[in-house]
C-alpha cells in the first residue's frame, strides 16, 4: 500500500465526510460545530501517533485505519463549513494599508 493504514483511514474517513455531510446537516448552515469535538477526536491519533513514534508500543494496522477514519470522517464537517463562510463572505478580503 502507498500509505499507512492511518493515513488511509483518513482518506476513506474524509470521503465518507463528505458523503455524510449533506446528509446530516443540509445545505443551508454553514455553522462550524464546536471545537471541542475536533480535540477530543484527535487526542487519540495524537496519542496513537506519538506513542508509535517515540516506540511506546505498535499499533496494528486495524486499530491505526479505524483511528484515521474516525478522524477523517468528522474533518468534512470543519472543512466544508470554513468554505461555507469563505464564500458567504465573497472573500472579502480588505486591502493592505499603505
């Protein structure tokens, strides 16, 4: 495989996203959900990630892809909703000042 399973789970997880997000939120809200959901999903990989690093212990590649694709999953609903606002916005953009 050209990536780790992790990384794959997060390809897979970011697709499924964006499947699900229409699906789960409409089209209408471009609200961002709170941060506190996206910290507490990637406390896991940070920690997965880092143990595997510094040599804590080995993840198998089951528990790295379901990791990834948890993560993966819910990065949709951040990603799509910070486009939403760009283009609400008409990426209005103030010019420098001189």
């Amino acid at each position: 495989m050209a990536v780790c399973a992790r990384c794959a789970g997060i390809y897979v997880g970011f697709l499924a996203g964006l499947l699900a997000t229409p699906v789960c939120r409409g089209f209408g809200g471009v609200r961002m959900p709170p941060a506190r959901i996206l910290a507490v999903l990637t406390s896991p990989l940070a920690l997965d990630a880092a143990a595997n690093l510094l040599g804590l212990w080995n993840t198998a590649n089951l528990p790295r892809f379901l990791i990834g694709f948890v993560w993966g999953l819910v990065l949709p609903f951040y990603f799509l909703a910070g486009i939403g606002e760009i283009a609400l916005r008409g990426l209005a953009i103030p010019p420098p000042k001189k």
